[in-house]
C-alpha cells in the first residue's frame, strides 16, 4: 500500500512538475540577457613629405618664391596651419599659403581622407636695400591639430 | 708608404660619404602619425585619469613632448603658446611618462600619462600635448617641421554654470570685395558654446532687406554656420550681405544662441553711404535727354556699356506709381560682359504738372560688391 502510495505521489509529482514546466514554456518565461559592444576609433593625422627648399627670385620682381608639396591622411576634421619666423637676420617674414588660399587647410569631419597640399612661401624684398649678398633661413612650423 | 696613403685616402672618403649623408637625412622631415589628435576627458574634481596616444613613425627620428596651453584668436582659431612662469590650470595637471622618443622606422610606440585633477575645481579646461620632431636648423634654407598638437579637452562633471555672452560693435562695413556685417562677440561664462549669430537688416521703412548670418572666420573655412567660443573670450564674428542696400538709415537686429541659451537682442540703427567707390566711382552713365510732351509723358531708350573687363550687373528702380509721376525701367537687371552694352528704356509719366528732370539711383555690381550710381534724365538744352 506504502508503496502504492509512493508511487502514486511521485507520479503526481512529476505530473506537476511537466505541468509547470510545460506552463512556463508555454508563457516563454526565459531569462535573456543582452550585452552591447562599443567600439570608438580616435581622431588621427599624419602629414609626410615636406622636405627644406629654397625660395629663388622671380626675375625682373623683388619677389622670392618656393614651395613644397605634402600629404595629409586623417580620418576626420582636422586643421593644418603653417606659421614662420623672421629671415635669420632680417625683419622679412615669408608669408604662407596652403593651395594658394590661406595659410590654413581644413579637412572634412567624418571622413577618411588622403589629399596633396601645396605648400608655398614668398618674401617680398622691394623696399629692402641693405641685406647683403647669401644665404638667408628660416624655420616654417606646420601644425596639426584637431581644433 | 703608398699603401698607408691609399688607405688614409679610402678612410677620409668613407667619412666624407657618411657627412654628406648625415646632411642629406637632417634634411628630410621624419614622419609620423598621431592618434588620437583629440582626447576627451569626463572626470570628477580630485581624480587622477589615465590616458594615452600612439606615435607611428613613417621614417626613423627623435620626437619631443611639450606641454602647450591654448588660447582662441579674435578669428576664432586657436593659437598654441608655450608654458609661461606662473601657468595655472589643466597644463599644470598633465604629467607624461616620457617627455620624448626616439622611434625606428615602423614602430609604434603608446605614450601614458595622467591627469592630476585638484579638488573643487570646475568647469572646462583645454590644454595640448605637442608632439614635434627635434628642431632641424638649416642654414641656407627654409626648413620644415610638422608639430601634432594633442588636445585635452577636460570637462569636470562638477561643472555649472548658464551660458551666457554679449555682442558689442554690431555694424556695417564696406569693403573692397563686398558690404560685410560684423560685430564682436562675448562669451561670459566658464564653458565653451556653440554661436548662432543672425542679424535682419530693415530700411527704415520696416522692410526686410537682407538676413544674414555671422560667424567667426575659422568657422567660415570649416564651412560651418555656428562658431565654437571658448569660455571668456571675444571673438569676430562677420557674414556677407548679397543684396544691393540703399544710402540711408538701416535698421540692424541681431540675434544670438549660445548653446541653448537665447540671449538678449541687440537692435543697432546706422546711417549707410553706398556711394560708389574706388573702381566703381568712375563708372558713368548716359544723360537721358527727355523732352515736353502734351500728355507729359515722356519714352527714352538709351545704352548702357560695360568698360571693365570683368562682368558687372545693373539693377534700375522698381517701376513706380503715385500721385505725382510714374516710371519704368524695361529690362530692369542685365548682366553685361566685358565690353558688352544692352539698350533700356525708360517711360516716365508726369500725372500733375510739368515734367522736370531727375535723378534716379541704380545698383551697380562689380565683383561681389553692389555700389549706387546717378542717372539723370536732362533736357535736351541742358
């Protein structure tokens, strides 16, 4: 009988428990867990293929010119400026320009590019009568930034 | 002894080979990349964050790292000056592992450093790292050197504070290459804000010639139409007027945004002399020769020439009806070529009285500029 019994009450156990089980899946009652990956590319430049040069004259001009083309590869907005100091010995500041505009070249946001600039210098020495005959430098600073 | 020569020969050209080479590769720029070129930080007052940026050498070379702090032009661009005795702030924060390296061609080297954020402190602070290539000094040249300049843009989350500024000096300015409106602008407070500047220029009476929107010069060559201004700082702020505008009183209204912050309006009135000037002075045009009818109406045609050699448009008077005459122009805008004419007509009607001679004002656009010259109509005696 004890056996019987035991029997009989596992078997309704187990009934309930396929019930429930059975009920829960019916419901769709299932842990589910999410995740999000995040992946961020930072901001980056790299300006190649400046060398020195010479400014040489224009004949028949006080003017002297010279110039250097570079590439820039960024992967966003970013900003070239090109800034000089005075001729060594001399109160002369070349003025600069970047693709005969300004002497400032912006690139594009959201963009990856790789473009040629052209980098050209002049001095104009008309008015200047007493720089003696040679060599004459300077140091031309371009400057990469994001803002 | 030939031999001990023939090898002291073979030594000095071997050192004067290596020379001239060292001279050639100090004349190259060594290359590098940098990433990233713009590090933001979001930090508490008494933090410590870390940080770090990536040097990528194209050709073998030593770099430096200085500490630079910024400083916003009148043009909005940003200037990059070097630490001075007595700096405070965020430059005086940053520490580097390394203040230089020296990089073989192809490597990729990660430089760390840290922020050192005193307590209580607030607002946003901007400073830059300076990577840049050991000088290069050449004597008969203009040297090059390519400096990266890393910004840290720090913003602490303690930071409050409204937004505010003030525009000064709103007016027009007539240049060369065109009218301009410009005005400078304020920004008050301790963070940077997005400027959104636009002013309605009305005649005096009421009508709306133009709406035009301001913008620094450094947002103008990002083709950007609002302006980046860092916390007390002025900044230029200019736009274009495209539309011919009349001698007289002009009425200006500007409207600025900073953020989200909708300031004050800035009402202006200005008194506006477009007389024509420099190359556009000398442009003359024909006497109109008009004569007494009965009907006192009166129908010229005459030619109009171009003596530039550049293209130029005239704009005439709107045709006009009232109590005393009326007028008009036909065609009323042409665009002439170097060298080229067009003939207008011109019909006037006098409804009470005789019919008396006048002085019209045209708009004249050379280049972008837009200038008043006279025609008078004359009799034919005069």
């Amino acid at each position: 009988m004890n056996k019987k019994l035991s029997k009989i009450s596992k078997g309704v156990l187990l009934s309930l428990g396929l019930v429930m089980t059975s009920q829960a899946s019916a419901e769709g009652n299932l842990d589910v867990k999410t995740s999000t990956a995040n992946l961020t590319i930072g901001l980056y430049a790299t300006l190649t293929g400046l060398d020195n040069f010479q400014m040489t004259k224009i004949n028949g001009s006080p003017t002297y010119t010279g110039g250097d083309l570079f590439s820039l590869a960024t992967n966003g907005a970013v900003r070239v400026t090109a800034t000089t100091v005075a001729l060594s010995g001399t109160t002369v500041v070349p003025s600069l320009t970047i693709d005969s505009g300004t002497n400032v070249v912006d690139t594009a946001s959201n963009v990856v590019t790789s473009s040629n600039y052209q980098l050209d210098a002049s001095a104009n020495l008309s008015g200047i009568n007493e720089l003696a005959a040679g060599n004459y430098s300077s140091l031309i600073t371009l400057t990469v930034s994001a803002i | 002894m030939n031999r001990g020569i023939h090898v002291a020969s073979k030594i000095l050209l071997t050192v004067l080979v290596a020379c001239s080479l060292s001279l050639i590769s100090a004349t190259q720029a060594g290359e590098f990349s940098v990433s990233p070129m713009l590090i933001h930080v979001d930090e508490k007052s008494g933090r410590k964050p870390e940080f770090s940026f990536t040097i990528k050498a194209k050709s073998a070379g030593a770099v430096i790292f200085e500490i630079y702090k910024l400083k916003q032009l009148h043009s909005g661009h940003m200037e990059f000056l070097p630490l001075e005795d007595g700096d405070e702030g965020l430059v005086k924060w940053i520490t580097l592992e390394t203040d230089g390296a020296n990089l073989k061609k192809g490597e990729k080297r990660i430089i760390r450093g840290q922020l050192n954020i005193p307590s209580r402190t607030k607002g946003s602070h901007l400073a830059a790292i300076m990577v840049k290539e050991e000088s290069r000094v050449s004597t008969d040249s203009l040297a090059i050197t390519v400096r990266y300049a890393i910004v840290i843009d720090l913003k602490l989350a303690t930071q409050r504070g409204r937004l505010t500024g003030s525009l000064t000096n709103l007016k027009i300015e007539q240049r060369e290459e065109g009218n301009y409106v410009t005005a400078d602008f304020s920004n008050l407070s301790k963070l940077p804000g997005e400027l959104e500047s636009r002013v309605d220029i009305r005649n005096d009476n009421g009508r709306l010639i133009e709406r035009v929107n301001l913008v620094t010069e450094s947002a103008q060559q990002r083709a950007m139409n609002k302006s980046r201004v860092f916390p007390e700082t002025t900044v230029g702020i200019i736009g274009l007027i495209n539309s011919p505008i009349r001698s007289g009183t002009l009425h200006l209204s500007a409207n600025n945004r900073l953020g989200k912050k909708l300031l004050q309006r800035k009402k202006v009135e200005i008194v506006f002399n477009n007389k024509a000037s420099g190359l556009a002075a000398e442009y003359k045009l024909p006497k109109v020769i008009i004569s007494q009818t009965d009907q006192n109406l009166s129908k010229n045609k005459f030619t109009v020439h171009n003596p530039y050699n550049k293209t130029i448009k005239l704009r005439f008077p709107k045709s006009t009806r009232n109590k005393s005459e009326t007028y008009s122009f036909r065609p009323r805008q042409i665009t002439l070529n170097p060298g080229g004419d067009h003939e207008i007509e011109l019909s006037q009607h006098w409804n009470d009285g005789e019919i008396s001679p006048k002085v019209f004002l045209i708009d004249l656009a050379l280049d972008s500029k837009w200038h008043e010259v006279e025609l008078h109509t004359v009799f034919k005696n005069d």
